[in-house]
C-alpha cells in the first residue's frame, strides 16, 4: 500500500536540523539531501509514515537539547512538521 506524501516546502536552516535532529529514514534523507547544497526553500516529499517518525525523532531530540536557541529552533521545526502532518500541506 502506498503512503499518501506531503510535500513540504522548507528552508535551507530547517533541512540541516531536520537531517541532523530528525534521524530521517533513507528516503526522507535521499530527498533532504538531495538539496542540501541550495539556499533557496526547497519542495521535500515525505511520505506521512517518515513524516510521523521525523516528528517523534524530533520531539526526542528536543527533549536531550538544553534550552536555548537551538532547542527554539527544533522545537519551531517540529511545529511545523505536525501542522503539515495535520492538515496534509507542507
């Protein structure tokens, strides 16, 4: 069965944590990658089982980070990833 995708639109700062804080699957990590070396903001296509595990990596991640502005920043992340895993648009 194929999982529905979601294709987020997402930014050169949101793509690096997300690889880093996010323990992306292959795929998720195939298309984050692929790029990575773009500033511009960039469409990802993650299907909603990556989309569930990037969100719950993340949530992890937040949790093990001290507070400050990188926790900030995972944390706006992670906010973003669960609208777009709500409402079907990234």
């Amino acid at each position: 069965m194929a999982h529905d995708v979601i294709r987020m639109r997402l930014t050169a700062a949101e793509r690096g944590p997300l690889l880093r804080y996010g323990y992306p699957f292959s795929e998720s990590e195939t298309a984050l990658k692929a790029c990575a070396a773009s500033q511009d903001i960039e469409w990802v296509p993650i299907d909603r089982f990556n989309l569930e595990q990037l969100i719950g990596n993340l949530c992890c991640s937040i949790n093990q980070t001290k507070p400050g502005p990188l926790q900030d920043d995972v944390f706006e992340l992670c906010s973003r990833l669960e609208t777009a895993e709500r409402y079907g648009d990234g």
